[in-house]
C-alpha cells in the first residue's frame, strides 16, 4: 500500500464568506467550487491554487460552528505549512503580507526558515524554505534557531 500525497487540507471556518475572501486575496487561491452539505450541515467552499497542483482547501462553516477562535494548544491541528522556492521568495511573501495587513513573523531555524502568520480564525499558517546555506561564523542556540 502507498500514500500518493495530501489531497486536501480541510479547516472549519467561523464566516465561510470572509475566509474565502481572506485566502484568495492575501494568498493567490482560487475558487473552486461552493456547495451545501446538507448530510454534515456545513456550507463549504474548495480552493485550489496555481502553484499547490493537486491539493486543494477545504473551508467548512458547520451550522453549529463554536464562534470562539482556533487555538493550536487544543488537541488536534496545530498549523498549515507551505513551501516557498528560496528566501528571496519568503521575503517576498512577507512584503506581501504586510502590504496586506497581515501580521508576520519570521524565523530562521537549523534547517528552515519560517514565516508564520495567522488567518482570520486565528490558525497558524506558516510558509517555508529550506535554508540553503548558514550564513558565515553563525551558530545554533538551544532553541535551534540560527545565533547572531
């Protein structure tokens, strides 16, 4: 038995409208297709994006959706993760977000470099790059993170 990929990323949403909006302007995704799901009770909006291939964003507002803000410190989902190319595309992705209005904040550690940053529920999404070289005379900390 093999695994092919992820097919989707499924997120529940407290306002289906202002998340669709929300990852189509701030992050290039496109809609896909809308419908109700009568037998879950969710309204549900599928993204995709030019760069991800096949994978696709599900965004399900349940009928009985808590209004109360995601938090990765609940058992379950922790944060989403997306690669970028190289740092200089991080970098631009972070003046993009900014642009945007969308707090960042970026992190380079051992074997990575991070940007995270939040979705109108509040869940942590992060896009990511394989350092390519440590820069020279740097060093690790104890948090893993690259030293001064």
């Amino acid at each position: 038995m093999t695994l092919t990929g992820i097919d989707h990323l499924g997120l529940t949403v407290a306002d289906l409208d202002r998340a669709t909006r929300w990852y189509c302007e701030t992050l290039g995704f496109e809609r896909s297709l809308g419908y109700r799901n009568a037998a879950i009770g969710a309204d549900v909006e599928i993204l995709v994006h030019p760069d991800l291939g096949d994978l696709r964003v599900s965004l399900r507002r349940y009928d009985d959706t808590a209004r109360d803000p995601f938090s990765e410190f609940a058992t379950g989902l922790d944060h989403v993760a997306f690669g970028v190319a190289d740092g200089d595309q991080l970098a631009r992705w972070q003046a993009r977000l900014e642009a945007a209005g969308v707090p960042s904040t970026r992190t380079d550690l051992v074997e990575l470099s991070i940007l995270a940053f939040r979705d109108p529920d509040n869940i942590q999404l992060e896009l990511c790059t394989p350092i390519q070289e440590r820069p020279g005379g740097s060093s690790i900390d104890e948090s893993g993170r690259l030293a001064p």
